[in-house]
C-alpha cells in the first residue's frame, strides 16, 4: 500500500461553491461548501438552522439550476430531515458537476441518473463501468470518479469533531490501533477514520462490514489482521477542521 502526502492542488476555498481536482492521474473530484449552495443554487429560503429543521417540500422550482430529475426530487422528499434533504441534494450536485465535465455522454444534468448497487455503491446509469462515490459532513459533500472502467474508487469526508474522540475510538478502531492512536492528536484520528470508511466503499461493502475488521497501523492497511496489498491511500485536511481520504 501507498500513502501519499497531500498535494497542494487539493488545499480548497472553503468560501467557493465547488473545486474540482485531480487528485492523481484518472480520478477526479468535486467539493462543494453547503452553505454556498443553499445560498446559490436554491430558490427556497434554508438558513443554517437546517441541521434541526423538519423536511420541506421540493419540487423543480425550488432550484434556481434544474439538476434533479422527477424521481430524484420524489427520493429527496422521502427524507424525514431538511439536514437529510441538504446532503443527499449536495452529493448529487457534486456528482453531477462531475458528470458534465468528464463523462463521455453529458445529458442534462436533471436526466443524469445515478443509480446504486446491491450493497450501496452509487454509479451512473450511462457509464454504469466508471467507479462513483459521494460522500458529506457538515458544511461540505464530495464526489469522486474515476476515468476509466478498470479503476476502483472509494472516498470519505468527516468533520474533526474532538467531543466524538472516545465515541470513534470505541466503536472504529481495535485495541491495537486505540494504543497507537493514544499520543496521536484529532486530526490523525479523523484521518484514519476516513482512511477506514473509505476503504470500505472501495471494496464496495460500505455500512456491510465492521470498521474493527480493518485496520491502519505502520502506514498499512490491515482486514481480517491481513495487509493489503496494491491500493493507494491519499489522506488530506481540505478543510480547516475536516479530514478527507481517498482510496484508489
């Protein structure tokens, strides 16, 4: 396995609506700060209480760009939470500004459809070979693809929140990595975490297997105590206060 440093290229503006990026050679992805986007792109008035708000009812004109096709909208209005409503609406976006710029076929983008598989991975249905993964936290939702069929994609985005640091060490991470973890400050935390969540969606098992099955000790991936071989893990701060990772 490879561990990377962050490139510069991936430092982000936290004050712009979407950043796309190149990672590496093949993949792509694409930011987008939330609350740049209710201010945007909605025609509905969402302030920053959404997080405890109850649902609202969306419909085409409730976006001042159409990006969500009829049964997009019906999936968003399914949700029982405006905060629920938010993110799901982010990662589309995000996944769609992807999709115009990079997929070889670029309907409009409220008849890109995304589509997911058996066990949760999102893919688009007119290049359904091009691995896909959407991930949010907070302020921010991230898309990532991947430019060729035989690539294998998987990302995660986490807030850096210290009130959580027991709670994820815990409910993530195995006894040897807690002690390993035990001088290490928030941030390497958080960036393991993603690491972990990360490598989960790439192997497509996302919710479906346990964190404590895999483990990040020595700059090496571990699942089922076996390391893993012929992936590249890239951990960044793209974000003041937010831990990213990307496994390729």
């Amino acid at each position: 396995m490879t561990l990377s440093a962050p490139p510069l290229s991936l430092r982000l503006d936290p004050a712009a609506l979407i950043s796309i990026r190149r990672p590496v050679p093949g993949y792509r992805l694409a930011f987008v700060s939330i609350p740049r986007l209710l201010e945007r792109c909605l025609a509905l008035s969402v302030g920053p209480s959404f997080r405890t708000a109850p649902p609202l009812a969306f419909d085409n004109d409730a976006f001042c760009e159409s990006f969500l096709g009829p049964d997009e909208i019906d999936a968003v209005n399914g949700f029982k939470a405006l905060k629920k409503q938010v993110e799901w609406i982010a990662g589309r976006y995000a996944a769609k500004q992807l999709a115009r710029q990079f997929l070889t076929a670029q309907p409009p983008l409220d008849s890109t459809r995304i589509a997911y598989r058996t066990k949760g991975a999102p893919y688009f249905t007119s290049d359904p070979s091009l691995p896909l993964s959407i991930s949010h936290s907070w302020d921010y939702a991230v898309a990532g693809l991947g430019l060729a069929p035989a690539r294998v994609l998987g990302l995660d985005l986490e807030k850096i929140r210290p009130e959580s640091r027991n709670t994820i060490l815990q409910t993530a991470f195995t006894g040897r990595e807690m002690d390993d973890l035990q001088n290490k400050d928030n941030r390497e935390l958080f960036l393991r975490w993603t690491a972990k969540e990360a490598y989960l969606k790439y192997i497509g098992m996302g919710f479906h297997e346990s964190l404590k099955r895999i483990e990040i000790l020595q700059h090496t991936i571990f699942h089922d105590a076996r390391p893993v071989p012929s992936l590249t893990l890239h951990s960044h701060l793209p974000f003041p206060a937010y831990a990213f990772s990307m496994v390729c």
